[in-house]
C-alpha cells in the first residue's frame, strides 16, 4: 500500500469506527416515535418527553419554570392524563403540573385547576402545538430555551413540540375495575345482540335537587380524588349540615357519619346510601365486561325537593336539569373517548334509534339510551287540577328533547301533572311526597278505595301513624303541622286519571317514536295510556322498574313491550319474578329479562348475603373476562359482605343470579338488549315477525314484496319486517308452508344477495325441488353445486342443485355474483 493509501486509510478510520459506534448505540430518544405520531388523542396517559421542534432538546424543570435544553437523560416524563378530548394534564414525576400562574408564566401548581389544562392539536410531521386553555396562548420557546406563554406564530417553529416516549412518570390515583380480558362482539352489525340491559338508571343525578343534595359523580375532569372526594364539603363535618340526606341515607335527619370519600370509602358507597356517587365509570366499565350492552339512563330530577334544599346551585326547573343533565351525558361519553383514544373509540355510545344502538352493541360498546323522569316535563304542570300546559308546548317539548338526544320518558312521574296521576310511594315516603304534591299543585292526591284488583300505594293518615319525626329540618316545609287529608280504607287508588292532554302526548309520543315509561302512572292513568297503546298496536311502552301494576304487564307484553323488576330486592325475589314474567310472556314477541338498578336515582340496591356467596375471582358468562374484586383506593368491595354498593358489582350480581337462576335465566338476562331493541324497532314502524307468504317470485330487485336487492338494514326491515332470526350478516325469514326466505348483507350493509328454499319460491319459472335439468342452457356452474344465469338488469339468479334436484334459488346483485368467492360466502351466510 502507497502512502497515500495509508493517508487514506488513516483518515478514514475514525469516520468508520464512529458509523460503528452509532449503529450499535442505542437510538437516541427523538427516534423513538411516539405512538401519537402528530394524533393528539393518542397521548391519552402516555408517558412522554416533551422535546422541541427548534432546540431538538427535552423540556425540563428549571427553578420555577421549564426549559427545553436537556438531552433525553434528563428529559422530564410527563403523564398526559386526559380531562376532556384533546384536552390534558401534564404531571411531572413530582406530581406537579405544567400550568399557568397568575402573572402568566409556565411553571408547576400543586393541584390540578383550569390553568393546568392544556389543549393539545396536530401539527405538521408529526409534532405538536400546546395551549393554555385558561389563557389561550401557546406554549412556545422563548430566550434561553426557556418555556414560555406566546399568542399563535406558525411561520417559526418555536411552538411545535414532538412528545417522545418516556420512562419514569407517576402514575395517577384511579379507581381498579379488576377485571382481565376482552369485551365480546356481535358477528356483524346488523346481528341479533347478546347482553344485559339496565333498563333504569341516572348517571346524571349528581346535577338534581340543586346540584348540591348528591356527592360524588361518575367522572371529573381532574379524576378520582374529584369524582369521590370528601363530601362533608356539601354535607358538613360528619354530615351535619344534610338533614335531608341523612333522611334518606339511615332515616333520620341527625347521624354522624364518615363523610370522607377517596381514598378510604369507610362508610360510602353502599346499598342503601342514597346520596352518594355509585356509578364512577370505571364500575361502568366493569358491567359492561360483564356483558352489559344496553343502558338506559333518565335525566332526572324533583321540583319540590330542590325547593327546600338551602344548599344549591343549579335551578329547581325540571326542563333546566334535563339540559344540564343532557350536556353532562354528552361530556362522559366525551370523557370516556379521551380516556379510549380519540372520538368514537370509548365503550359508551349515546344511542337515538334501534338501528344505531344494534351497531353500536355488535360493535361490542354500550349503548346508552337517553331518557327523562321528571314530574313537570315540558313545564306541563297542573294546579288545582288545572292544565299548565298546552298542545302547541307539548309539540315543541318533544322536539326540544328530541334535540338534545332523548329517546324515551315518563308523562307522569311522582306529582300529579297535566297529563295524569302518579301511582304514589308508600309509607312515610309518600307522606313526604304527598306534601311535595300539595307545594307543586295547590293540593294532596285525590284518593279512594279501588274497585278493582289493582291498586296504587298505601298511604298514611293521622289515625294510621307513623309519620316521619322531622324535625326542624327543611322537609318541615312539605307536612306543615302534619296536615294531610285522611284517606278512607285500602286499597287505596289515585282519582287524577289520563287527561285529554295526556291522550294527547301519548298519541304524539307514538307518531314520532318515542318510547313510552309507563312506570309512575296511577291504575286509572296507566289503563287508558294502555288502552290508547293497545288502539295504535304500538310496541314502544316499557315499565322499567316495577312502578306500574303488575296487572298491566299482560297488556304490555301483548302489545310487544318490555318489562323489568327493579334491581334493589334479594337475589332471590329477582330470580322469582323472573320466573312469574316468563309466564306473561307473547309467543309473538322475543322474550328477554332486564334490571332496572335505579341507582343513584334514591333507590335501594341489593343488600348483602352469604347464602349463595360469590366465589371470587370468576368468570363472565361467556367466560372471556375474569373478575376479581373491584377497587376504589383503600376500599375492596365484596357482594357477600357489603351487598351491591357500587355499579361495578352488577358484574358480581349477575354472577350471583346465575348461581341461582342457572342458564335458563342467563340465557333470558343476555337476551335482554335484544328483546328490548327489537320493541324500539316497532315502535319505529318495523312489522312484527310474521312467516312469509308462500308463493312469491324473484325479480331483478329481490324475492316478492320486501325483501329487496340493494336496501339497506333499516329500509329492509321496515319493508319485510323483523326476521326470525339474525345470525351473522344474514337475516332469516320462515315461509308458511314450509322452508325458509334468507338476505345478505354485503360489507357496505347493504342487501347483497336474497335466497329462499320454499318449494313455491321461483326464480326464472324454477323453484326448489325442482329437476336440475331445468337449468340445462341458462346457467353456468361456479363451482360446489352453485349455478348462476347471465346477468338480468344488474342481477344475476342463482340456483343450488344436489342430487339432481334444485334445493335453493335465489338473486344476487352481478357485482357479488361476479366474484365466485363472495358468492359462495354469501351461500354459507344464508345457511341454506
């Protein structure tokens, strides 16, 4: 080698030994793209170093404030835990977090507040912009590397930030769900459902009497330590200052009690602690591992108790709660997103019609139906038996909570009201509410003995006793000097009855397909509504919680209702009116059994039992999740020993009945949702299953009247009518005489092929059971006993021959039949 070859090499040696030294390194920390890749909504509890786009360095802590000069070993990791979508906390591993202080400068806070907040959007290559939402600027790089706050300047890249993966950050306090494995799904979107209902709820009750009668929520943007906090802040040291709840939490208006809520939970939540949080949605999430996959949950609320409530800061208007309530809905489905990935992807969807709520199911999500128990809905009131309310209000009050997502409600609820009498509590309850009936219409229930076998609650009077000792308490002001009338002998029954307006709702109710909660209705009321139902042959009426007489639940069932207890007795009454319903049930109509938990809706929850206890940990009914007891800071929850306290032990619940009621009952609890939203679908204008006529010819657009070629799920059904059954893409439909009609779907959802085996189906003149020799000249074989003709205005029919004889005939849209693979799996979806 010449010299200058040794020069050469000399030279090249260290640039060789540092390529070297770089391929082996470990990458350096910008390498590491960060699962978010410029998607803001991906960041969601990620743990990240924040590096920026102009000093490539990681942010820091500096003194009091942030620099970005630090190479990725010092980088400070930040947990972005999601408040809202695209909204985040960013908490050091000091527990402090990156705000905003009072003179505008970035630095930490102790605790979580607006300035702490920061809304994080997309940027180009991947990168990220910050901003202050108390103080709407960005967060920006400033002299010395320095972070600081400065209004929008795209053109430099100082306010563009890459968020790289991180190691080392804290992890925030969070109630356990303890469960392990993977929601089930439906096999397509348009298959018949499997799931529990809870046909009754209130995620939203933290907002009613005032906003200040309930402590706890099922979410706060700040997490746990907010959602469950001490609630002695509403409710005074040891519950002192809350008469009312303490009324309704042990039945006395003085009991001290420990208030205190994360991390301890000593003596809240539980079965009968009425006045706190029980529904935290990580419990949600548990009930729905387990196999919950229908929810209705009621905006609710109660005019007369807020109005004695001194503590408040929400007003006492029925119609104004609905609309916070309605906005608060919307802001955990939101919630539950950031917490999923982004829009969309949470477990909880807000539903508005069957056909949605079916997808969202087979998606494997919750679907959340949005309904309304309020007293004076619509503002329609009564006084001294006077209307406040006219059909032009009605009109529009349905549309208005038809705008704000609603569903389904109650005409009547605890106060007698325009449209007709309530059905009463019972017991020193009712006197309660007998007295709140006389505060919102001018007087007491009108009440007589019943003539027939049903009959509403049994109320107190003067010579019966037991009145609540009140006290000096704010409910002093619904029994002023106990002055109720004196009832005559039980059974006792409500004189209000329906009146023309209510008639009138419930007739607008059905034209727009609204679900109708019968529960709360008088006898008198609830028999004309039914009679009503009845006239229209209308199937959209529930009763939801056992609030109607159970002698209507025949009428109900017949009309292709649905009907459910109410959750909060013993397992072992649950299970028997399981058995008595079954016995009420239509042949005509799916039968499937639901709960209505009533839950944070002042109603009791299922008390402990060491009879049949539940072994821990367990299996879901369909086995794929496994369930250990549920957490909530220093609090274990047990069904066996603390009975249902929180939402999450309806997965333990459900366990419990199966051990009771076996895999008849589970095989009715998971028909539930589909019973229930094949009612909503008639109430939508979907004929009942009926077999289809016997003879009917194929076209270019399908097989007879319905089942058409290119319609899709919702058109389909509303022209043919529910199937019998809805396995896979398929539905399935029986003819009279014998065999059975069959759609399918193609991935778009639309109808992509309709076949039949009854024997007087034809298509081009062949029927089944025909000899193949028929088809001799106008067909050509694709293979597996499947032939098809030429195509006839952009359908081609297609004819399945065994044995000599034509088994199945059918039509399919020429673009299906022109893939020889999707039409022999649109056969085997057909079942034929």
């Amino acid at each position: 080698m010449n010299a200058r070859g040794r020069s050469t090499q000399t030279l090249l040696a260290p640039l060789l030994a540092a390529l070297l030294l770089v391929a082996l390194s470990p990458a350096p920390a910008q390498a590491r793209t960060s699962r978010a890749a410029g998607n803001p909504y991906a960041l969601y509890n990620g743990c990240f170093g924040l590096r920026s786009a102009v000093s490539k360095r990681y942010t820091s802590r500096s003194g009091t404030g942030y620099t970005a000069n630090s190479t990725s070993r010092g980088a400070f990791p930040l947990r972005f835990k999601p408040t809202a979508l695209g909204r985040y906390l960013l908490i050091g591993p000091d527990k402090t977090f990156v705000g905003v202080d009072a003179q505008g400068a970035v630095s930490p806070a102790s605790a979580p507040a607006t300035a702490t907040i920061w809304r994080v959007t997309g940027s180009r290559r991947g990168l990220f912009v910050l901003t202050s939402v108390s103080d709407g600027r960005r967060l920006t790089l400033g002299k010395g590397r320095r972070l600081v706050l400065a209004r929008p300047d795209n053109a430099l890249g100082h306010q563009h930030f890459a968020a790289d993966r991180a190691r080392g950050c804290t992890v925030p306090p969070e109630a356990q769900v303890n469960a392990h494995g993977k929601a089930f799904r439906g096999a397509s979107s348009s298959s018949e459902v499997l799931g529990t209902i809870d046909a009754h709820t209130h995620l939203t009750a933290f907002e009613f009497i005032g906003g200040d009668f309930h402590c706890g929520r099922p979410w706060a943007p700040f997490g746990v330590t907010f959602a469950l906090p001490d609630c002695a802040s509403i409710q005074g040291p040891k519950g002192s200052a809350a008469p009312v709840q303490n009324f309704v939490d042990y039945g006395e208006p003085v009991h001290p009690h420990d208030t205190v809520g994360w991390p301890t939970f000593r003596d809240w939540p539980g079965p009968s602690k009425l006045s706190y949080e029980g529904t935290y949605y990580t419990g949600l999430k548990r009930a729905w591992l387990a196999g919950l996959r229908v929810m209705v949950t009621d905006l609710v609320d109660n005019e007369a108790l807020c109005d004695i409530i001194p503590k408040k800061h929400n007003p006492c208007d029925d119609m104004a709660s609905v609309h916070i309530q309605a906005r608060d809905l919307k802001a955990l489905e939101n919630y539950v997103d950031a917490q999923s990935g982004g829009p969309g992807k949470g477990w909880l969807r807000i539903v508005t019609n069957p056909f949605q709520a079916r997808a969202v199911v087979n998606q494997g999500k919750l679907a959340v139906v949005e309904g309304v128990e309020v007293s004076r809905i619509f503002h329609c009131g009564e006084h001294n038996h006077v209307s406040e309310c006219s059909r032009a209000q009605v009109d529009a009050g349905l549309s208005e909570v038809r705008k704000l997502g609603v569903s389904s409600f109650y005409p009547v609820h605890k106060f007698d009201n325009a449209f007709g009498g309530t059905k009463m509590d019972g017991g020193a309850t009712g006197t309660l509410i007998n007295g709140g009936n006389h505060l919102k219409t001018g007087h007491f229930w009108n009440i007589k003995t019943c003539t027939g076998p049903a009959h509403d609650s049994q109320q107190l009077t003067p010579e019966t006793g037991g009145f609540p000792k009140l006290g000096a308490t704010p409910m002093r002001a619904l029994l002023p000097n106990d002055a109720v009338p004196v009832y005559p002998p039980a059974p006792h029954c409500n004189q209000q009855g329906l009146t023309s307006l209510g008639e009138y709702v419930l007739n607008r109710m059905m034209d727009r397909h609204f679900i109708i909660e019968i529960d709360h209705m008088d006898v008198k009321t609830g028999d004309r509504a039914l009679s009503l139902i009845e006239k229209r042959r209308y199937s959209g009426v529930v009763s939801p919680h056992n609030w109607s007489s159970p002698e209507q639940y025949p009428r109900i069932y017949r009309t292709g209702g649905f009907v459910n207890p109410i959750a909060g007795s013993s397992p072992e009454a649950f299970v028997s009116q399981w058995r008595e319903d079954r016995k009420l049930r239509s042949p005509k109509f799916k039968f499937g059994f639901g709960y209505g938990s009533d839950i944070n809706g002042l109603a009791h929850q299922s008390n402990a039992t060491n009879a049949h206890p539940v072994k821990y940990p367990f299996r879901s009914h369909t086995g794929q999740v496994k369930f250990d007891k549920e957490r909530w800071g220093q609090r274990v929850f047990d069904l066996n020993t603390q009975g249902l306290s929180s939402y999450g032990q309806y997965a333990d619940w459900l366990q419990e009945l199966q051990i009771l009621g076996g895999r008849a009952m589970m095989k009715d609890m998971f028909t539930g949702s589909e019973a229930y939203l094949e009612t909503w679908e008639r109430a939508f204008g979907v004929p009942t299953t009926h077999c289809r006529p016997a003879r009917e010819s194929f076209g270019t657009s399908g097989l007879g009247r319905g089942l058409r070629l290119g319609s899709n799920v919702r058109a389909l059904l509303l022209s043919a009518g529910q199937p019998s059954t809805r396995p896979g893409r398929s539905f399935r439909y029986c003819v009279k005489g014998g065999g059975r009609a069959a759609t399918v779907f193609d991935s778009r959802g639309h109808t992509a092929f309709v076949a039949s085996t009854a024997s007087g189906d034809r298509a081009a003149g062949v029927a089944p059971g025909s000899s193949a020799g028929a088809l001799s000249g106008r067909t050509v074989s694709v293979g597996g006993g499947v032939l098809a003709s030429p195509a006839h205005g952009g359908t081609r029919f297609v004819y399945g021959v065994r044995g000599g004889r034509v088994r199945w005939v059918a039509a399919a849209k020429s673009s299906e039949a022109r893939s020889v693979r999707r039409l022999r799996a649109d056969v085997r979806a057909a079942g034929i």
